[in-house]
C-alpha cells in the first residue's frame, strides 16, 4: 500500500505525472533536453497530442495510482494547434480540482501549466514551482489523515 | 531534359520552393551556402531568432526537406557556374568540406565533449562560446544535425615553428590533461621532445596572439610538461609502430654526426623505412645537446631519454668514428651507403681576432662545456670573463659561477636587449652572480708569463639603425679600460669544422660551410645533404631539428627515385589573424615556471628550471586563444566510434543537370551578379523566389508552380497526352510511405524485444544501461532486452531487423531519442530522430511487428545528468511505460483516401485565373466558375494581364463556366461535391481540391462566384469568413494558400486586390498546392485519427459538437438510430473527441484510455 499522504510531512523526492501536450510544450521540454537544462527525476512525462485529450477519468487515475502531483503541460489556450483544445483543458481542470477537493486530496497537486513555444525557461520554471510547491506542503492535519491507495 | 530541378538558397522559401516540387513528384537539389537549412529568410546566424515561436513551428518543414526522398540537399555549398539554355542547364556546384560526414555522423555530440578548443564568444554578440566541432547551429535541432568544425587555417605558433608542430594541437591536449596523445602530437613532428621543452629558442612563443594581450603562451614549458610526464607505454607503442615498418635490409644511408640535425634525419628515414648508420667523432652521440649545454639546463638523463628513443628504433651510432682521415666521403659511397647526410654541426669557435688570443687561459666556450660534458680536466682561474652574450657565453658563465670562481664576467659589444640568450636565462645568470657589462668591445688580452692576467675593453655606442634596421656598434675613443682576469672564455659564435672534407672544396663556399640548395637541402653532389649548423650556421636547434626533417624527407625520395622538390616550398604559410577588437579575452596570468632556488644552485649542476605541475600546466595551456580555431589534435577521430570525422576533407565539386532552377532573391553570391536584374533573371528558366514583407510562403510556392508548369510543357512531347509526360517525370514516391504501415494482425502471444541506446556514450554515461538492460531480461513478455550504440544508424537497424526475426518479436520498443512511432514530424522532432524511426518503421508491415519508441535521451539522461541513479531508475519506468502503451496498441493499419484528380477554381480574377492557367497547363482536369462573361477590369493593366491569362487557359481546352455560381459544397475530404448554377442550370461536379479566389468580394475586382448564400459545410466556411483570412498565414502546419481541410485552397486576398504580382502569385501559389494533391492522388490519414467503436456510441452528438474540424458527424447507421462517423480525411487526429464520449465509444490509435492508463501505470508502481 503506498501511502500518498506518509511522503507528505517527510523529505521526499515527489513522483510527479506529466501530461504534455504533443507542440508547444512538448516542444520546450524538447528543448529544455537539448540545452541539457535539469530538472528532477521524479517527473515523468506522458505525450499526447493535445490536452484536450484529457478528461478527468485520467487525470483522476494518475492520482490513484499514487502520483503526488499532476502537471497539466500545455499551450496558451490561443495558440492550441488544434484551435480549442487549450479551452477544454482548463474545463477539465476546473472540473478534476473540485473532484480533488472532494477526495480530500489538496488541489495544488494538480496544475495547468500552459508555455508559449520557444520558451522552456519559462516551463521548467514552473515546473520547479510546482515540484517544490509539492515536496514541501503546508502541514494540514485533516489532510494527513487522508489517504490513497494504489492497487500494486 | 533531366526532368530535375535546383534550389538554390536552402533558407525556408526556399525550403518551401523544393517541398512543393518534391511533394508533386519532381527531383530537386537543395542548395544552401550555410551548413545548415535555415529557418529565417535572411540567415542572420542569430541564435536568439531561432527561438522564436514562428521559426519553431517551421522547423519541421527544414525536417522534411532533409528527409524527403525527392530532396538532395547540399549544405555549405554555392553554385560556381551555370551553363546551357532554359530546359538544359548544367551547374557546377562547390561543396565546402565540414569536416564530418553527413551520412555518417549520428550528432551524438561525443566529439563535443573530447574537443578541447573552446571558441571564443564574439564580445557585444549573443551566440554563445562553443567548441570547434559542434552542430551548425546552436540550441536548437538543425537540419542536417550533422556536426562540423570550425577550420580558420594555421595558427601564427605552427606557422613560426621551423620544424612545424602543430603547436595548437599540443597546447589544446594539454588543457585537457591528454599528456600522451599531446607527446605524441609532438613527436610526430620532431624527435628530441624532453631537449626541445628546455632549450628551444621557441619562435612560436614570439609569435603567440596572446602576448599581444598580456604574455604569450609558455609554450616551451609545456611542451616540456608533456615529455617528462607522459607515460611511458606511450612512448614504447610509438617505438614498436616504427620498428615494425623499417625495413630489415643493409642500411643505405650514412649520416655524419649525431647531434639534433642527423639523428632527427635518421628517426624520421626509419619512420619513412630507411636503415641508417650514424658516424659520431665525439664518443658520444646528441652533438651540441650533450656536448654544448651545461647539465643545469638540460640534465644527460634527459637528453640521454631522448637519444635513447631514437635509438631505439633500429638505428646505429658509430660513436668515436671521425669521418675524415681513415674513412672518407668516397668510402662511405663504396661500401655501399646510397646517400650521404652531413650534419657536422659546427664546433669550431670564431676567432676574435685580437692580440692575446694565444695565452695560456683563454679557451674557447665550446671546448669549455665539452671538456665538461666529457668529464676532463679543467682548469678555471678565480676571476673569469667570457666574451660574448649569446647562449654558449651564458651557459659557460653560469658553468664558470657554479666552480666557486669569485668573479664571473659577461661582456658583450651589445646592449642588454640585443643578446641572442633568453632574457630568463639572463636573469637567472644574474641570479646566480654572474655580472654583466654591455656595450663593450675586447681590444687585446693582456698576458704575464705566457698566462692570461686581463684583458682591455674599449666602450662602444650604438649606431644609427642600417636598411635592414640592424644598429651597428661604433667604438667611444678614450674608453679603454683593463679587466683583471685570470680565465677568458670567448664565446663568439660557432662554425662548422670542415676538416673531414680532406681540403676538398667542392661542397663548400670558402671553406666555411657546405652549401645546399634551400628547399631539398641538396649539395652540388648527387646524393649528398647536409644539414644543421654544418650547411647554415648559427640557427637554434629547432632549425637544425627542422632541416634533419627536411633532409630525411628529400633522401627519401633520392632514394626512392621521386622528384625531391615536389609540393614542398619554401614560402612561408600566412598565419591566421585573430582580430583582438572584436573579441573579450579575460587577462590571465601567465604560469610562472618554478626554478630552483637561487640557494641551492651554486656549487652543484642541478637542473634550474623545475617545470610544470599538472595544474599549472593545464592553467597555461587554458590561456591558448585557438587562434584557428579547430587545432586539429584529432581528439574528435579518436572520440568518434563511426568514423565520421574527415579532418582531410577538400572542397567538392558536384555536377548538376536541371531542366529549372529557382534562387533565393537575397542570396549573396557573386554569381548573380550576372545573373540577377533587379527582381527578374537574365536567363529565362531561372526563377527568383522573392520574399514578401510579412514573411508569408506563397512567393515560394509560386516559383515552384511556375516550374511544375515550366518542366511538363519541355516534357510535353506528345502535346495530346500531356499527363502521361508529367507522369514520367514525376517519380512516384508514394510507394515508400505507404510501406509504412502499421502492423494489420493482432499476434496471440505477444513477444516483446527491448533495445536500448546508447548514443555514443551521452545516454550511457547517466543512465547504466547494462543495468535497464538487464532489469528487463526475461521480464514478463519479454524475450530480448539488447544495448545497441547508435540506433540511427544502418547497421544498428540491420541488428534490430535481425533480431526481431530471429526471435519471433512482436513488438519492439526502442529506447534511444525518438519518441513516437508516427509518421508526423512536429517541431519537437530532430533528423536522427526521423532517420531512426523512418529505418525502424519501413519494415513494420513486411515484418508485422509493432514498433515503440522511448525517448530517454532528452526526456531523461540529459536532463537528469547529476542523478545518475534516479535518471536510470527512471530509463525503467520511460520504458516500462512504452512496452504498456505497445502491448495495448490496437492493431490498425496505416490508411490513405484515394481523391478525384480533378479542381474546380471558384472566382475569376487574376488569382483565380492563375491558378486554374497554372494547373491546367499541368494536364490536370480543371474548372474554372466565375460571376460574369468574360474578364472586365476597370484598370488597364489588370485588365491586360487577366485577358492574356484568359486567351491561355482557353487554349488549353479548360472548361469556363461563365455566369455561374456556386451553390453549396458537399460530400468528403478528397471527393467533394459541388453544386454550381450556371444561367439558372444546375451542374454538379465531384472534385478533389476546390480554390477559392477571394479577390472576387472587393469591389475593384467585380467577378466573383462566391456569393453570400453559397453553402458551404462550416469547416470551409469558418476559413472563408474571417475578414483577415487568416489561412493565408502560416496557419494549418504553415502551408501557404491553405486551409485546415484537404483540398480546400485560398488565393486572393490582402495585398493581391490592387497589386497584380502579389494577385498572380497568389494564385499561383494555390495552384502548387492543388498539384501536389493532383499529383499524389490520395490525402493520408492522420495516424492518431478517432474510431468509434459503433456498438458502444448511443448517438447523443457531444463528438460532433467538441469537434473543431467537422470532422466527426452523427448518421444514420441504421433506419433512426443515429451513431457517430469520423470523416478520416478531416480528422486531425487531436484526440479531443475521445475525452470526451461519455460512452467510451471513440477511441484514439496510439493514445487509448488503455494506453494512457497503462503507461501511468508502468510509471508510477
């Protein structure tokens, strides 16, 4: 049984989910690889070809299985490559934050991050916000009592 | 008649102009000065431009172009000439050398991390500093990716060394601690490097860039560090590479004496296979650097190491073996030595020529350090003074110093900054006690008794300076003093001893010395040398060294039979410049050598100078400015396991025959400066790609429809069956692609293979691969988990091939820098990475095995470089989670839509005239629909150009539909059907690509069949509507003149309403676009393109609204149940749909709920 909430209050490297959009973020993640910029191990990507393509069955999913955080990597909503993916994206985030709230787990675990192309400075900025916003989390008691179980 | 055609300028219009002739199916070779594809239209080499958003989204275009079938791409080439007639051209293209090979280097940036020279960063300029080798361009994925080295020719340190080392070289190894391969640099062009890094007079320190920011490069001293601390295997495999090529016959070259000159004569005739025998009159062998120097400058097991590495070599020194009374020249030809090499050396002091010289005390300074060096008996008086300032008279002095004389004098008829000897040399002289008179000049050496008491020195001043700026010394009147002295060692220059010759005079000038022609050290007689002091005395030993070099090179030949001059010359090379002012160069100390203690010297010969340690020579050698650059220290051939690195590579001429050729207007070559004429070419045939203010693409297009139609009508033999013409010319590479199909059959028991790439070593040295590897051995599925080097490559794809038959997979995921198996290239995509995945996924069907790619390169081991451990743990997760995403892949295969070669043009103004003039010149079945009867234009020359177009297209037969409107649009992606009404007529046509001329809305132009009550289906309509037509953009994957749906082309907008060029081109420009369609005959479907599965769809229409392409629609798939259908032709394959069917009836190839939540799974338990 992993716990989520046990790695909370300890000094833990955070196992972090990555949904990427396949154009602008992906490619800042390309390019941070490329100018080898680091960041940490704990994050682990997975490419799709838009955003849009997320609903809340598997951002939910990401959470069950034990992630301690979800990035949402995508573009500015006005520069989606398929013209409105960004907007269906930010619904789902809407829509996955309250599900989250309901579960008892903290809504800052889940992010949207959205980078204009050619700017993975400003990514992997974020990025690191975000990771540290989840290594080191405002100890909550009634949180603490909550937990996750993945099914390994 | 080669049916090809050439592009010239590879900057993204022309990029554009050959995508769209090799889309239609026509050769083309891609020309670019730079090494590179450029994205921006002017080439500025800015790094910053590349980042920005517009260029990124073009770079998949540069991808395609590099990868295209049809595209031959020639980068850092220019055209240097052109001949013939349009339809005929012959061009001679020049290939600059980038020193690596392009079809070899897999960019996996190792030479990078080896190459040594790191250049400069151009002060006030944003590029940053990078190494010699690298990629053409910086930060970014270039296309070719291919690395390249920055040559700038010779640097001014080799360019002053007589004996030619490549001084850069050595310096750059060092700085990276490589002492061997620096020594081995070293001694590739001179033996004696221990000697050398002591007494070397170092010419090249004098000509170093840096001293003329602060102090040159100790140059010297750390060729000094690298003799004495290479290792010594080095040094052995060096001896043993030798031995093994010197011939084992009777030696036929004798060389007379051993000192730098001869046995560096005799190392390098063995290097070249010559036995040789060395006569040496001394009893022991190194001339001058055994005999002439004191051992407190260079210790005899020094220069004893040297000798013996020479030795070493097979090569026989007869020491105490004078050439001369009992063995003569003619001798030495008898029995049977086929060339002679004299290099004496010259041991015969200059005599001073004054009273006195005869006393008993004065001797001579070479027979001073010789009696030394021989261990003879010496007398030396209390009070000594040696005449002369040059290295000998030092080196006697601070002899003289260490025998606890009381006083030892230096005098020289010279100032201070005149003598020959190093200034350190003086210092530490006068470290030593040794005191100094300068300007002084010896009259007569006073005796008593037969024995040296003092001599008497008369002062002297400096002259004017003379034509060659040499100042001569003038004697003062009346300043003559004595000097008590009781020992005068006169140290005033050497010259050869020529006693051997027996009087013969024949190879001498005045008996002084031999006399040889310059370049191939020949004397008058055939098949003798000479060389060092003996032929041109007084050079430093580097010059000796260089001429045994030279001497050896032309003996080869003598005895070889070759011309002994042939590209030898004795012009000096130009070194390169390095301009100071446009670089920052930080002032850093130059590394003081440590000496011994001024202490601890008197009374013993301990070696003074104590040389370099490790850090402070790798301090020093980090001071080199690379003034060329690349210093060819070869660390890229040794790091490069394939072999690509050409550091030989010359200039290459390509021979092209094209019936077209298209040039980039702002391309700076000479060559159209003939050619060009403002905006037009001289030559018809030759078309000038302009680039439009915005930077938008049609221009490009346009000149690529202007030669589609240019090639079918010099093809058109047979004017009856002009299509069958065109489609001879235009090979059918559609082939190739449609290979690439995904696998069709589902296997029953999945067998899965893992390989895992190494990339030269730049994923291996974070990630331990050995371990991944083994982590998944045996593993579940898993029958086959293999490390492989560079998966891009030809044979590594072989490997895999191989393997996977031989194992029965069924799936292999290939973890290297790819990360899809798709056919799209977005612009986070590289070349290697479509050179990998296009190698891997040609066989995917003939084998039916499914590939899957991880990318763990830029997604893991270069991101994650200090955490090694975590990155590798998470190399296992990257790849777990692609063998899931494999594993639950459906099976699908790869889908085109076959369309109706046939285009219907809507609006008859110039663009649309234009384009249907353009595509029906091709032979491709064409419509024109329009407003009004005939062409009206209120402007007269709009009016001209539009009738002249008209008279055009009529006479190639294309059907005019005058008077007609369309009435709605209808159908699927690549079979529309459309509704035209023609003086109340209705007409129907089905249609595979439809062009709309908006020029036909404004009020100059009057004709226009779009009307407002026109139906279209609302994905044409929203490209149609917007007031800015924003399609003609860059929108829709940057395609000029199109839209998001297949087929759908746009031209007269913006600037084409009042200005006739920009009207034709754009119509032009569509009309490229529709020929590509025409020509490939089929739309492919996006990969990732939605299924439904229709047993789960209940109807309720959520696709059809989320939908941002029209794509997906309810029908009715039985009487009055309603299911989804996808039109995979407008599909774009985003994905949006799937997420949300509350059903879980659509489904997305490749990113499958399973999919996704089988990759999440594999990463986060």
């Amino acid at each position: 049984m992993t716990k989520l909430d046990e790695y909370i209050t300890t000094d833990f490297e955070p196992r972090i989910v990555g949904f990427v959009c396949n154009w602008s973020a992906y490619s800042g993640v390309e390019m941070a690889g490329i100018n080898k910029m680091e960041y940490p191990a704990g994050i682990n990507l997975i490419r799709l070809m838009c955003l849009g393509r997320l609903n809340i069955g598997l951002i939910l999913k990401a959470f069950e299985l034990g992630a301690d955080g979800v990035m949402l990597l995508g573009c500015p909503p006005d520069d989606c490559h398929y013209e409105c993916g960004g907007a269906k994206a930010q619904e789902v985030l809407a829509q996955a934050k309250g599900v989250l709230n309901l579960l008892g787990i903290d809504q800052n675990r889940l992010a949207l991050i959205e980078v204009p192309l050619g700017r993975e400075d400003l990514l992997l900025r974020q990025v690191s916000t975000f990771v540290k916003r989840i290594g080191k989390p405002k100890p909550n008691s009634r949180r603490r009592k909550a937990k996750v179980a993945s099914p390994v | 008649m080669s049916g090809e055609a050439l592009v010239i300028g590879g900057d993204i219009h022309g990029v554009q102009t050959a995508l769209d002739l090799a889309d239609s199916g026509i050769k083309v070779t891609l020309v670019e000065p730079s090494p590179a594809l450029q994205v921006n239209g002017v080439n500025p080499g800015k790094s910053w431009w590349h980042n920005q958003p517009e260029s990124l989204r073009l770079i998949p275009k540069l991808l395609k172009a590099s990868s295209h079938p049809n595209i031959k791409v020639l980068t850092s080439a220019s055209v240097s000439r052109i001949k013939g007639n349009r339809g005929d051209y012959r061009v001679n293209v020049v290939q600059q050398p980038r020193y690596v090979n392009v079809d070899t280097c897999t960019s996996c940036a190792r030479c990078e991390r080896e190459c040594p020279v790191n250049v400069i960063p151009l002060s006030g300029k944003t590029a940053d500093g990078h190494k010699a080798i690298h990629r053409p361009d910086f930060g970014i994925k270039s296309a070719p990716s291919t690395y390249m080295i920055d040559k700038r020719g010779i640097p001014p340190c080799t360019a002053a060394c007589p004996a030619g080392i490549n001084v850069q070289g050595y310096v750059a190894l060092i700085s990276k601690g490589k002492i061997d391969e620096a020594l081995d640099m070293i001694t590739d062009a001179v033996a004696f490097p221990r000697v050398l890094g002591r007494i070397c007079t170092h010419p090249c320190e004098d000509a170093c860039t840096r001293s003329q920011v602060d102090k040159a490069v100790s140059i010297c001293a750390l060729k000094r560090y690298a003799a004495d601390n290479s290792s010594p295997r080095a040094s052995l495999k060096r001896t043993h590479e030798t031995n093994n090529h010197v011939e084992s016959t009777h030696p036929r070259v004798a060389i007379i004496g051993a000192g730098p000159a001869g046995l560096t004569a005799a190392r390098d005739l063995a290097r070249m296979g010559h036995r040789s025998t060395v006569f040496e009159a001394l009893p022991a062998p190194g001339g001058m650097i055994t005999f002439g120097m004191p051992r407190f400058r260079l210790p005899r097991e020094v220069r004893q190491a040297d000798i013996n590495d020479i030795v070493r070599l097979g090569i026989e020194i007869r020491t105490s073996t004078p050439i001369g009374k009992d063995l003569t020249i003619p001798e030495l030809q008898q029995q049977g030595y086929e060339a002679i090499l004299i290099a004496v050396g010259a041991h015969r002091n200059q005599r001073l020529g004054i009273p006195g010289e005869g006393l008993e005390g004065v001797i001579n300074s070479i027979a001073f350090l010789q009696a030394f060096n021989l261990k003879q008996p010496v007398t030396v008086g209390k009070k000594v003074v040696v005449i002369g300032g040059g290295y000998t008279g030092i080196d006697s002095a601070r002899t003289a110093v260490r025998l606890h004389c009381e006083r030892v004098l230096v005098v020289d008829r010279y100032s201070k900054g005149m003598l020959t000897a190093n200034p350190d040399e003086i210092t530490e002289a006068e470290e030593e006690g040794v005191e100094f008179d300068y300007l002084v000049a010896p009259i007569r050496i006073v005796g008593q008794y037969g024995r040296v008491a003092g001599i008497e020195f008369r002062r002297m001043r400096l002259g004017r300076p003379d034509y060659y700026g040499r100042r001569h010394t003038i004697p003062i009147e009346g300043t003559e003093f004595l000097v008590e002295a009781d020992t005068v060692v006169v140290a005033t220059g050497q010259r050869p001893g020529l006693a051997f010759l027996m009087g013969d005079t024949t190879l001498t000038e005045g008996g002084k010395h031999i006399v040889v022609d310059p370049l191939t050290l020949a004397t008058k007689i055939p098949g003798i040398f000479a060389a060092g002091d003996a032929a041109r005395p007084g050079a430093p030993m580097i010059n000796a060294i260089a001429e045994g070099r030279q001497a050896a090179i032309s003996i080869d030949r003598y005895l070889r039979g070759d011309d002994p001059a042939a590209n030898r010359s004795l012009d000096k090379v130009k070194p390169v410049e390095v301009n100071l002012d446009e670089v920052y160069i930080p002032p850093t100390e130059r590394q003081p050598l440590p000496c011994l203690k001024y202490e601890f010297r008197i009374g013993n010969f301990e070696e003074v100078e104590l040389g370099y340690n490790a850090g402070t020579a790798i301090k020093e050698a980090e001071r080199c400015l690379n003034c060329a650059t690349c210093s060819e220290c070869m660390e890229c051939e040794r790091a490069c396991e394939l072999g690509a690195v050409e550091h030989n590579m010359t200039p290459t001429q390509v021979q092209l025959e094209v019936d077209a050729i298209a040039v980039r207007e702002n391309l700076d070559t000479q060559l159209w400066e003939s050619e060009v004429i403002g905006s037009s070419t001289r030559r018809s045939g030759i078309y000038l790609i302009p680039s439009s203010p915005d930077g938008e693409l049609y221009p490009a297009s346009a000149v690529a429809s202007r030669i589609m139609v240019d090639l079918t009508k010099r093809h058109a033999v047979d004017k009856e069956k002009p299509r069958v013409v065109r489609e001879a010319i235009r090979t059918d590479f559609v082939e190739a692609g449609e290979a690439r199909s995904q696998r069709a059959v589902s296997p029953e028991e999945p067998r899965a293979g893992i390989f895992v790439c190494d990339c030269g070593g730049s994923i291996g040295e974070v990630i331990d691969l050995p371990n991944v590897v083994a982590y998944y051995q045996g593993k579940g599925n898993i029958v086959l988990s293999r490390q492989v080097e560079y998966a891009c490559t030809d044979e590594a794809d072989n490997e895999i091939f191989d393997l996977a038959r031989e194992h029965g997979l069924t799936h292999v995921v290939l973890a290297a820098c790819s990360c899809c198996n798709l056919d799209q290239i977005c612009f986070s995509c590289s070349d290697r990475r479509v050179k990998c995945k296009s190698n891997l996924l040609s066989t995917q069907l003939r084998d039916n095995i499914y590939y899957e790619f991880v990318n763990i390169r830029e997604h893991c081991a270069w991101v994650h470089g200090h955490q090694s451990e975590a990155a590798t743990a998470k190399a296992k997760k990257l790849i777990g989670a692609g063998l899931a995403r494999a594993l639950e892949s459906q099976p699908s295969s790869r889908k085109s839509i076959n369309i109706e070669r046939s285009t219907l043009v809507v609006g008859g103004g110039l663009s649309g005239l234009r384009a249907a003039a353009d595509l029906a010149s091709q032979g491709f079945q064409t419509t024109l629909i329009r407003k009004y009867g005939s062409y009206g234009e209120p402007e007269k020359e709009f009016e001209s150009a539009g009738n002249k177009l008209e008279k055009e297209l009529l006479s190639q037969g294309t059907t005019v539909l005058s008077n007609a409107e369309l009435l709605n649009i209808a159908g699927q992606a690549g079979r529309y059907r459309a509704s035209v009404s023609q003086n109340g007529q209705l007409r129907q046509f089905t249609i595979g690509a439809i062009i709309f001329d908006l020029s036909g809305g404004t009020n100059n132009h009057p004709d226009s069949s779009l009307t407002k009550n026109t139906e279209l289906p609302p994905f044409i309509f929203k490209t149609i509507d917007d007031g800015n037509h924003p399609l003609l953009k860059w929108e829709s994957g940057m395609e000029p003149a199109s839209s998001q749906p297949p087929g759908v082309f746009l031209c007269g907008t913006g600037q084409a309403a009042d200005n006739i060029t920009e009207a034709l081109m754009q119509g032009a420009a569509a009309a490229s676009k529709a020929a590509v369609l025409m020509s490939r005959g089929t739309i492919e479907v996006a990969q990732t393109c939605a299924s439904v599965d229709q047993s789960r769809c209940r109807g309720c229409g959520t696709c059809e609204t989320v939908c941002g392409f029209g794509a997906i629609a309810l029908t009715e798939r039985i009487p009055a149940i309603m299911c989804a259908q996808v039109d995979e032709g407008l599909c774009q394959g985003c994905g949006l749909c799937v997420a949300h069917c509350p059903s879980g009836a659509l489904s997305q190839n490749g990113y499958s709920d399973r999919q996704i939540s089988a990759s999440l799974k594999a990463i986060l338990t």
